[in-house]
C-alpha cells in the first residue's frame, strides 16, 4: 500500500468548514507543504503519536519527531519548515500510531 495523500484546505477570513480525513496507521500520510501549513489532529480515542520523519539525515540515519497528542483533544501542529520537512517533491510524510477512523477522529490540512 501507498501513503495516504491528503489535500490542504485553505483558511481564510470568511471562514468555512473543515474536512476531517480518515488514515489509516498503515503507510502514514502526506500533505503539500509551503511552509504555511497547520494540521489539525482531532483524537477522540486514546493516546496517539504521531511520527513526522525529518529530511536531513544524520550519519545516514533517518530522523523523526514525535508528537504526543493527548486522547479526546483538537490538536493543532504546525507550521512546518520547508527545509526539515519536506521530501523533494513538497510533501511532510506522517505516520500515526492507530488508525483515526474520519467519524470522531482524523486530520485536517490547512494552509494560511
């Protein structure tokens, strides 16, 4: 299986509604990434990490950060640098730990 690919949504003052997208813990997902970008983590199950994986490497060594999100919460993450997260086609590769199902748990990309 591929990653999911998610597509940013874009904020603005008129407001409107957010998509919440299901993943799955699988492949990860990704999401277009021009700097100004936020994820919008809604978990309503119980404890999640998120792993973002880290460009650069180290001694050939992929490296990731993880976030913690705390269960039954909206988290917002981001923005997030171009330089450190982006692969060489514009996108930030996330992986969770448990699938989020889309009903009461899911990600959202918003650009500003």
């Amino acid at each position: 299986m591929t990653t999911e690919a998610l597509t940013v949504q874009q904020a603005s003052r008129s407001g409107g509604v957010v998509v919440i997208n299901a993943v799955t813990s699988a492949n990860g997902f990704t999401f277009p990434n021009d700097g100004h970008t936020l994820l919008y983590v809604l978990n309503d199950a119980g404890a999640l990490s998120l792993v973002f994986t880290i460009r650069p490497t180290i001694d050939g060594q992929t490296v990731t950060r993880t976030v913690a999100v705390t269960a039954s919460e909206g988290w917002w993450l981001g923005p997030w640098p171009v330089e450190l997260y982006n692969d060489a086609n514009g996108l930030v590769l996330c992986t969770p730990n448990a699938d989020l199902t889309g009903t009461t748990e899911g990600v959202a990309v918003v650009s500003f």
